[in-house]
C-alpha cells in the first residue's frame, strides 16, 4: 500500500509539475516573447517613418504624403480653406510629426507638400490610385482615411459640390463604394442636424465652458483649446475602428457650432 501511495504521490506532483510549473513558464516565453515582438515592431516601424524625414521627395512618396496631398485637395475644392479646416490641418501636422525624432523638420515638410498639392485638383485621381497602391489590403485604413477627408470637408458649414466631387472621386480610387460614402456622409449630416436643433445659446456657452460676460478672445482661446482636445487624430485612429473618427468629428462638430452660435451673438 506504502508503494502505491508513493507512486501515487509521484504521479500527482509530475502532473502538478506540468501543469503549473511547465505551463506557467511556457507561458511566460510566450508573453514575453510578444512584448519584445511588439517593441521591435514599434522600433523598426518607427525607423522607417524616420527615413521618410531625410529629404520632402521621401515623404511625398509614403502613405502619409499621399495622404497629405489629398487632404490639399479636399481642403481647397471649394477654393478657400475655412478657418477650422486650417485648424484641424495644423492639429494633423502635429499628430504626424510628434512620432518623428525631427519633428519641426518634418512638420515643415508637410506643410510644403500641403502648400504645394493644394494649388491643383486635376491629379486627385493618380494620386489616391498611387495611394491606394501603397495600403496594399488595409481596407480599415481606407475608411479612416477617406472618414477624416470627409469630416475636414464636413466641418465648417457641410460639404460643398465641389468637395463632393473631389471625395468621391477619391472613394472610387481606394475602393469605397457609393453606398459606404454615402453613409458616412449621411450618419455625419444626422449627427450635425441634432446638433443645430438643440444648440440654444446657453448649451453654446455650457459646450465651450465660457460665462455670457466672457469677451470673444475668450470664448476663441477656450474654442481652440477644445477643438485641439477632441479633434480627430489620424495618427491615434491606426489602432482603433472607424466609429472614433466619427465621434470625434461630431464633437468637433458640437464644438464648432456653439462657437459659431457665441460668435452671431457678439455680432
């Protein structure tokens, strides 16, 4: 019987053995192995970008040039870029250039390539078929993209024909269908209505956290503050689905019309 327990015992701690012990350990390899997996990803994906700051012609062939110069296009199909437009545009050249090691260098290189694409529109095809090419099979990345180009197109006062045309356009070249721009568009219009309708005064003051005796410098620097906190990170939106685009644009969106609501009132 002495034999049997022992054996017994023997048995049940091999068993304990691997199943905790083994299992644990192996566990942990594998855990730690996906840390520094995710660490040399983040590395080398970050040295990469870092080569695209080396000269503007680096940059204007990465996804992110294309992407820039579209966003020129978009921005000026209308033939003026809005006051919250070149907000929102600058915001997005600081998103970008703070995953740089140079970044006021590579913000400049943005703004050159933006200064420069926004002067013509009868590229936007090749340009988004280039882009469309360099995405390879990211269809979540298409849709943020082509969200963020319509929500900067949506954001002053809605989408104007000639902005519709240039984002449709786009949509073709990055294989968005009519129907999925179509719905973008129309949950962003739905959201802005509900904003229009229920934006009284004194929600307008509430929104931007400012008191009705507050001067317009005021309000402006508490607008801008806002606009920098919610506005849509591209750079943020790469780990996350397409709805925080969205709700980031109708905040922005909230934002925007109780400055304009404040701003008729001191007029």
């Amino acid at each position: 019987m002495k034999l049997k327990k022992w054996i017994f015992i023997a048995i049940l701690l091999v068993i304990l053995y691997y199943t905790f012990i083994v299992n644990t350990l192996l566990t942990l390899s594998v855990i730690f192995a996906s840390i520094v997996a995710v660490k040399l990803y983040k590395y080398y994906s970050k040295k990469s970008l870092n080569k695209l700051s080396a000269s503007k012609e680096l940059f204007r062939q990465s996804y992110l040039g294309h992407f820039i110069a579209l966003v020129a296009k978009v921005a000026k199909a209308d033939g003026r870029v809005d006051e919250l437009e070149a907000q929102l545009i600058g915001m997005m050249f600081d998103d970008i250039s703070k995953v740089f090691d140079e970044k006021e260098k590579t913000r400049a290189i943005m703004k050159e390539i933006f200064n420069e694409e926004k002067q013509r529109i009868d590229d936007t095809k090749e340009i988004a078929a280039s882009l469309n090419k360099l995405l390879g099979k990211s269809i979540l990345k298409r849709r943020q993209f082509i969200s963020f180009l319509i929500q900067l197109a949506f954001v002053d006062k809605g989408i104007s024909s000639e902005e519709d045309k240039v984002l449709r356009d786009i949509a073709t070249q990055l294989n968005i269908s009519a129907e999925v721009y179509d719905a973008i568009v129309n949950s962003l219009k739905q959201k802005m209505k509900s904003n229009q309708e229920t934006m009284t005064p004194k929600k307008a003051y509430e929104i931007l956290g400012v008191k009705e005796s507050d001067d317009m410098n005021t309000v402006k620097k508490a607008y801008r503050k806002l606009v920098r906190e919610y506005h849509p990170d591209i750079i943020s939106s790469q780990d996350k689905d397409e709805s925080y685009i969205e709700e980031a644009t109708a905040k922005t969106q909230e934002i925007n019309q109780a400055y304009q609501v404040i701003k008729k009132l001191h007029s």
